[in-house]
C-alpha cells in the first residue's frame, strides 16, 4: 500500500482517497464503520474498520498503527483534526509516516491565538485580537462588539467560529461552554473568503497552489464554502504565504484563509489536512493530495501546475441548512452551474449516495431529538 486515509467516514477524507487513488495510488480507506462511504469508493484498494478518532483518540492511534503494521509501509492522512493530535501520539511503526515536517511546525499553524504573529512577521495582514481569555472570563462582558469568538485550538468544546453582535449573543455563548474554555476575541473582518492552498516542498519552494472565492458561505461569514469559484492565484500572497510556512519549518499541505480588512487580506485559519471544498481544486486540475505524497516521498514535482479559473463549487447541504433557517431562495439562486460538489462524483457514486443518506439521516435524528427534548 501506498497510502492511508483515516475518517473516511467524512467527506473531506472521502474526497482525499479519491485524490490519491486517481494518481495511481494504493488507498486504504479506514473509517469508523462498515457504513464508512469512503470504504465503499472504487478508489479505496483496501479497507479497514476502526475506532472514532474525535471519541477514542487513544484507541484510535493504536488501531492505525495496527493497521499500518499490516499494510505499510505507507503514508498517513489524517481526516478530522483530532486525528493529528492522535497520530502524533501514538506508537506508530517502522514504514509507517506522517506527512508533516513534524509536530512542533505543523501544531503552530494550528494554534489560532499564535498566527497573527506568524502573519505579521510574514507581511500578512491579520484581524485584530482584542482579548484571549476563558469562557468564565468573558461571562462578565467588556469586549467590544461585535466581534467575532474562535476556539484557541482544534478539538475543544467551541468547534466553530462564532460571529457576536451583542451581550445578549455573548451570554449566551459561554454559558454553553466550560468555564476554563480558552478563547479568541477577535474583530470581525468583513469582505469574501478567500481560500489559499499550497503544498510547500521540504526545500519550502512552492509545488502547487489552488485559490478560490467564496460567494456564500455558512454559516453566513463564519462558516465553510457553500458556493465558490476558483480564481488566478495572487502570487505576492501566495509567496508571502509559503515563506510564513517555510520559515517556521512546515513542509505539505495548508489551506489558508483570508478574510478582507482595512490592512489587506487578513488570515484566520490555515487548515494542515484535507479540506472540505477540496473537491474544487481537483475539478480544476490541481491534485492536492497526489503533491502532497509526492513531497512525503520526496519527489516534489518542479513547480506549480496551471488551473481552470471560474470552474464553480456548490455544497449542496450547506445550501438547505441555509435554505431550512431561513433563506429558501438559496436553493434556486445556484449562481452558474457547479461543477464540483461536496460529495458527488460521477464516476464513484457509492460514496456519494452515502455521504448523503448519512447527512439526511443524522439531520432528521438531530430533529427528532430536538422535538423530544420539547416534549419531555
């Protein structure tokens, strides 16, 4: 085998076994049950069956390094950001590898509180933080608003960036959470998001980049790609990016995002593993994930590959979710006609048909949990 895919129960980790099958690759897909779609992609040239990495990280790495024992020697890809931290601490074997430069380098890009830093040193701009502090902390206020509150780290109990406009929002907000919940007060920058990918070389020279706008997002200006369309990269950001990663020794794939202020492209987030609106880059002609290998096994192609611009993605459940809370038009107003989805693909529609049954069946389950908490 050649590579592992871990999570691929979900579709990001789905969309990666594709990725690398299609460069000629030999995936196994592992995910947490039989239902796993990405077990069932033609892609996937084994499959395995393991322990959830978000509710048993420690069970979680010590079957991937079964698994690697029995396949290996190959090459890691983690799917969710709980598997990072469980792959770094698990006693992996001989032959099995992951693909980062190491923990130190790839844990700073995920520590939201320290890339304003990084950023700046970079000449990059970054949102403005107001205060980092505990959930307990900001149960009294004083912060300005509105603002914008973001988990410090992957894998707390705040998953996602919430957008505040208000104490009553604020209040709200942290007395869902622990009061020793670590956070990010930042302020709300405005403008599209904008979403940078590259795969940086051991030597930190540039071996492919993908960049795309966001025209809706959700949650709205909070959330993931719901609608976008690649576009011509900006290269001075491009390489003002890559240099930030390179100085700090990272190697491999980062999604970075970029939203607008007053000081420029301000960068929120930088993702060190597959993505959800990946499927895009592909669709345009730019396989992530098959240069992300190649720099593991250090056989870096010589330089970025052009792509189709204007090729357009749509998330189609992130459309409904919308749809359902309050925007129905969504779902007519499709802007241009999607060639990439989130999930379906054409020539492996087993995955697809899953992913989707999945999300239907886990929504209406939310649903009807909600309704008998309200009865009850």
């Amino acid at each position: 085998m050649d590579a592992l895919v871990t999570d691929a129960q979900i579709r990001w980790a789905v969309a990666g076994v594709r990725a690398l099958g299609r460069a000629g690759l030999e995936v196994t897909a592992m995910a947490s049950s039989r239902a796993g779609a990405g077990l069932w992609s033609r892609f996937a040239a084994a499959r395995e069956v393991g322990p959830d990495s978000v509710a048993s990280p420690r069970e979680f790495g010590a079957a991937v390094a079964r698994v690697a024992a029995r396949h290996g020697p190959l090459v890691i890809y983690p799917g969710h950001e709980e598997a990072i931290d469980a792959l770094f601490a698990a006693d992996l074997p001989a032959g099995a590898t992951l693909p980062y430069s190491g923990a130190r380098a790839t844990q700073t890009f995920r520590d939201k509180s320290a890339l304003a830093g990084f950023a700046e040193e970079a000449g990059l701009a970054a949102p403005r933080t107001h205060v980092e502090a505990t959930a307990g902390e900001l149960a009294g206020g004083g912060v300005p608003l509105p603002c914008v509150i973001k988990p410090t780290r992957p894998g707390t109990a705040l998953a996602t960036t919430r957008l505040i406009d208000d104490a009553e929002a604020l209040s709200a907000l942290v007395s869902q959470l622990p009061d020793d919940e670590p956070l990010l007060v930042q302020e709300r920058a405005g403008g599209a998001l904008i979403g940078l990918a590259l795969v940086v070389g051991r030597d930190g020279r540039q071996v492919a980049r993908f960049q795309q706008v966001a025209e809706r997002t959700w949650p709205p200006r909070a959330g993931g790609s719901t609608v976008a369309r690649s576009t011509h990269p900006d290269l001075a950001l491009a390489e003002r990016a890559t240099a930030m990663l390179a100085e700090a020794g990272y190697w491999g794939l980062a999604q970075l995002q970029f939203m607008t202020t007053d000081r420029g492209h301000a960068l929120i987030d930088v993702n060190t593993r597959f993505y959800g609106s990946m499927p895009l880059a592909l669709t345009a002609g730019v396989n992530l994930p098959a240069a992300w290998h190649a720099v593991v096994m250090d056989e870096a192609p010589a330089q970025p590959e052009p792509y189709r611009v204007g090729v357009r993605y749509r998330w189609l459940e992130g459309e409904m979710i919308a749809a359902f809370r309050g925007s129905p038009k969504l779902l007519f107003d499709r802007g241009g006609r999607p060639r990439a989805g989130a999930m379906w693909v054409a020539d492996d529609p087993l995955p697809s048909a899953l992913l989707a049954a999945e999300s239907a069946t886990s929504r209406l389950g939310r649903r009807l949990r909600g309704r008998g908490a309200k009865a009850a």
